[in-house]
C-alpha cells in the first residue's frame, strides 16, 4: 500500500505549518489576513524581485516607431 505524504509549508508571513491541502483555501499562506499583509508589502513595494532597473523612457517609445 502507498502512502501518500501531503506537503506542508510554512506561511510567508507568520510562519504557521500550512498544508497544501484545500482545507487551507489561501495557501501558501495560513489565512487571508496572512495573505493580505503580503500583498501590502508588495504594493508598498516592501518586497521586490532583484533585477535590472526598466528604461521608462523605453517603454513609453516602445511600438512608436
């Protein structure tokens, strides 16, 4: 017989055990409280992505020429 291991992970925010299961419907985060707090960070640009810095100028003449 196979066993079948579910993953859990820990919340992005708070650190609690969150399984992938569908009994945590805001996965990978532990609640929806959890999950709007990231998405804050974000919006205040609290996290970002390491990467190149964008040409605004570039993007705005894109597909002008």
């Amino acid at each position: 017989m196979t066993t079948i291991k579910t993953l859990a992970v820990k919340c992005p925010t708070c650190k609690k055990e969150v399984l992938m299961t569908s009994a945590f419907p805001d996965r990978p985060f532990c609640s929806k409280r959890c999950k709007l707090i990231d998405l804050g960070g974000w919006a205040s640009e609290g996290h970002k992505i390491p990467g190149e810095e964008v040409d605004l100028e570039m993007l705005e003449n894109h597909g002008q020429e």
